[in-house]
C-alpha cells in the first residue's frame, strides 16, 4: 500500500465521497485546470484506491474508503438507498416526480425549485444536480419530445444525507 501525502488523502476522500463520479467533477472540487490533471493525478497519486467502473465513472475501492474514513456517494442495505448531496441535489430529488408519476423536464424542475424552496438556481445548475443524482442511481430519464426526469425508485426508500 502506497504511503499518501495530506493532500492525496483529502482527494481520495473526495473521490469515496462523490463516487460515482467524473473528471470533471473532481477538477471543479479540487481546482485543477482539466480532466487530464485529474487523469494525471489518479494515475500517480491513488493509482492503488480507485478504479473506473463500466460506464466509465470514477470509484474508489473498499479500501481507499477504509482508509480516509468517509462515507461513500451511495449506499444500499436492507433499509434502502442512502445518498450523500449536495444542498441543491437533495432539493431537486425533493421536487422531481416519484418513480410512479409523469417525468418532468429540467426546467419544470426548475420551476419547482423557485416555488418550493425559494432558489433560483441556473438551468445547467439543475440539469448537473439532475445527472449527478442520475449517476447515483436515484434518477432516471425518461425520453419525451425532451429529456425528463423522475426518480428512479420510491421517494421513501432513499435517504438523503447533505454536505
């Protein structure tokens, strides 16, 4: 096992805590200028504590969780799902339709959002918010003459934990 620095294990921390994530999430967190910083920097710092899942996302072993004692993105038991957001991703799975409603496009979410929570987050702010909890599994699309979203699984079944 490889010996990592402070900064190494603030990051890998990062990575047990976002998982599943991207690149590009992880260059917005830890202020790097692109993706291949990001790259670069998996490779030769936590080469041993992450792993690239099928769709290509970025996860981070068991071990790596073990290590920096943080909680991961996503987990499941017999109680459910649990997901750690955002406080702008656990408003909008607040807003989206349930798993057995009509979906909704990413502006009605937005709407939504404005009238329930007082927020006025830009639309790419919600259409981010949609895909990470999409990348977590809480969130499917349903395409309509637009992409739509709903929750992917029972509201009750999820909890959510924000930062």
């Amino acid at each position: 096992m490889m010996t990592l620095s402070e900064e190494a294990r603030r990051r890998l921390a990062d990575i047990v805590e976002l998982q599943p994530t991207k690149n590009r999430d992880l260059m917005e967190r830890w202020e790097l200028e692109s993706g291949s910083e990001v790259h670069q920097y998996l490779e030769t710092e936590l080469e041993e504590y992450y792993y690239r899942d099928e769709n290509s996302l970025i996860r981070a072993t068991a071990d790596a969780a073990e290590l920096v004692g943080v909680e991961p993105g996503l987990s499941e038991d017999e109680s459910g799902t649990s997901i750690r957001v955002s406080a702008l991703e656990a408003q909008v799975f607040a807003v989206l339709p349930d798993s057995t409603e009509r979906s909704q496009s990413v502006v009605s979410t937005l709407h939504a959002l404005r009238e329930e929570f007082g927020v006025d987050p830009t639309a790419e702010a919600v259409r981010e918010a949609i895909q990470t909890l999409k990348r977590k599994g809480v969130v499917e699309v349903v395409y309509r003459t637009v992409p739509t979203f709903r929750l992917s699984r029972p509201r009750d079944e999820v909890t959510v934990n924000t930062d």
